[in-house]
C-alpha cells in the first residue's frame, strides 16, 4: 500500500528525484493503472532488501504500488476512521472500505486496515498475469518479506497468497 490518497499523489511524489522513490505501477482504488517507470528501466520501491541471499531487489524486480492508506485507526469519540500514521488527519475512511483484522502479533497495534477494493484487485490481478507472460518473473512478493522488520506492507487486509497461486499458475500456461 501506498499510505496514501490517491494514485495521482503517489505518482506525483514518485515524480519528484528529491524523494527517491518509485515504481513501475501505481493502481488506483478503481483499478486505473499509472506506469510511472519502463519496464527496462529501475525503480526505486523495494529500499534496502534482501531474499534468499539476494540483496537490492531494486534491480530484480518490478515495483507495483496500490493505493492504500494501510494501517488505520479509529477515532473513539467519532467513531470515525483515519490514516494511521497521520497525527492531524483530514482524511475520513468510510466504514465499507475498512476491515478489522487482529494482529498476529500480540505487540501489534494495527487492528483497522483499508479494504482492497475489487476493481484494484482486478486490475492488479491482469497486470501480474500480463507480466508473468512477459518477463521471466519468479515469485511474487511482498515488502514485508523482502524488508522484514522495516516494512509492513501490503498488510492483512491483501489476499497475498491468491496472488502468489496466480502467479505461478500465469507462468506454468
């Protein structure tokens, strides 16, 4: 997840070098597709990595970001939900876009997460199967596998595993 509004933010942030990040993809909640970097060429998603003995997976792999805001929590005076990690939020999360998932980790304190919207699981689903055909890609995976312990995402509230099944069912066809 982006731990943001929407795609367009997250495309403009990536836009600017000063902040030294990007991908190749940004999906937004309706399921548009940004390409925000060529496919030939790196971008800057994963930061510091590491998997089965591979450091800076900047350079293996294609960055896809869904707008998100993640983590959320709930304001018990309001009963209104917002972004984490902002400490002034200006942003409201309707109720049918969150979900509330008990951490796995009893030290957690993330137990509201924004809902991936079906459209932008769609959509997400086309692109992996549309790059699965075209690169010789090997394994879907997950910032929190690749940077355990400094990141979180995509989060409990993404189906991970479906899309790791798809993936391998996309490049056995």
């Amino acid at each position: 997840y982006t731990a943001g509004g929407s795609a367009a933010s997250t495309v403009d942030w990536f836009m600017q070098p000063e902040n030294k990040v990007s991908a190749h993809f940004v999906i937004e909640r309706n399921g548009d597709i940004t390409q925000c970097v060529s496919l030939n060429n790196r971008a800057w998603h994963a930061g510091s990595s590491e998997y089965k003995g591979v450091v800076g997976l900047n350079a293996y792999s294609v960055g896809i970001e869904l707008a998100n805001w993640g983590p959320l929590r709930r304001d018990l005076q309001t009963g209104l939900y917002y972004p984490y990690a902002q400490t002034n939020p200006v942003h409201d999360i309707p109720q049918n876009r969150v979900i509330g998932i008990l951490p796995q980790d009893k030290e957690s304190i993330y137990v509201y997460w924004e809902r991936f919207p079906a459209e932008q699981l769609f959509s997400l689903a086309l692109l992996c199967y549309c790059l699965c055909q075209s690169l010789p890609i090997q394994e879907l995976l997950s910032h929190a596998e690749i940077s355990p312990g400094r990141k979180i995402d995509p989060g409990p509230a993404f189906p991970l595993d479906v899309f790791k099944r798809l993936v391998k069912i996309s490049r056995q066809r």
